[in-house]
C-alpha cells in the first residue's frame, strides 16, 4: 500500500512540475524555484494544510521551513508530535510574488492537487492553516454551512460529512481550522491561542 501511496504522490509531483498554465510557472523558472509539494510520513493521520510557500520554501522545494516552520516545529513538539509523522502541503504549490496572497484563481488551479493528496494520505485529521486553506477546505469537504471568520472557528473540530467523503475519497475525517503560524510570529497573543488549539490534536484521535 506504502508503494502504491509512493507512486500516486509521485504522480501528483510530476503533473505539479509540469503545470506551465499556472501563472505562477514562469515566476518559478525565472527564480529558480523549486514547486513545493509536501512531506512527511504517506500514512500520516494528521495533515497540515497551508496557503503558498514562502520564499525560503521555494528555495528549497520544502514546505514550512522559514520562520512560520519554526513556529510550527514548536507547535508539534509541545503536543508531543512528531514532525516527521504528519504530512505537511499547501493548497498553492508555487509561491506567488512579493509573498501576496493566493489569489482564487491559483487556488481553484492548484487545489485538485491538495484533494488527490488527501484522497492517497487519508489522514484523520485535517489541519487547515490560515484562513485561505480553512474556507477551501470547509467549503470543498461539505462543511460550508459551519464556515465562520477563523477568530471564530479556530480550534474547532468539523467532522466531514459522510456523503462529502464518500464522494471525495477522503475517508473517515474531522477538519480543525487552526492559525497560521505566520501570524503569531509576531502577536504573542495569536501564539497563545495556537498553543491551545495544537493541545486538541492529540485528543481527535484518540
């Protein structure tokens, strides 16, 4: 099954990197960026969802290694999780210029990549991370009618309903709307609230 689960992330990987449709393609080659993907165990029963890479990610092909991946190493560590247990992607997988925001239409592009993702991962637990991945997620995995502004929802857990997941092929999931880690880089209040929200994780699956 690993094997399996290999070759359809790897497949995911190519038809990424193959994606000159994207607006995002010529900015990619121009600075020789690398597209990020996502890592981590292809089994995993939590999957953290983020926006679009950061600079220091497409250098590197590596999601969540620049400030925002320290704070999420942080995060983990402090509920006992291993970094290396949970898979970790974006909805966009190349970064957009100047560190904007996704637009809609570079999500609406890039996010059957994150669905087929999910669909091979079948995790348990989905993490959203920001408000971009929470609406498209929530919206997405019939869970459109819980949407609220994340000050709201954050640290809430959505089961997905069983119709959304039978016609997805998402398996068995609860959603969790979380904070980016970007943003508690500097609001000390924000890394309170995501050091709260992180101690839920742990207690979904067991």
């Amino acid at each position: 099954m690993v094997d399996g689960k290999t070759e359809a992330l790897k497949k995911i990987e190519d038809d990424v990197i193959a994606l000159k449709e994207s607006p995002l393609y010529e900015e990619r080659v121009k600075n020789k960026y690398f597209p990020v993907i996502g890592e981590g165990d292809y089994s995993a029963q939590i999957m953290f969802i983020g926006e679009a890479p950061g600079k220091n990610e497409a250098k590197t092909g590596r999601p969540f290694c620049g400030r925002a991946g320290k704070v999420l190493d942080k995060l983990l560590e402090e509920v006992g999780i291993a970094r290396k247990d949970v898979y970790i992607t974006n909805i966009v997988k190349d970064r957009p210029p100047g560190n904007r925001d996704p637009l809609p239409d570079e999500i609406n592009l890039y996010a059957p990549f994150l669905d087929r993702q999910i669909k091979v991962i079948k995790p348990k637990v989905i993490a959203t991370l920001g408000r971009f991945s929470m609406q498209y997620v929530m919206n997405r995995y019939g869970l459109e009618r819980e949407l609220s502004p994340i000050s709201i929802i954050h640290g809430k857990v959505f089961a997905v309903p069983s119709e959304a997941s039978a016609k997805l092929g998402c398996g068995d999931v609860k959603v969790i709307p979380l904070y980016h880690p970007a943003a508690a880089i500097y609001n000390q209040k924000l890394l309170k609230t995501l050091e709260k929200d992180f101690e839920i994780i742990p207690s979904i699956l067991s």
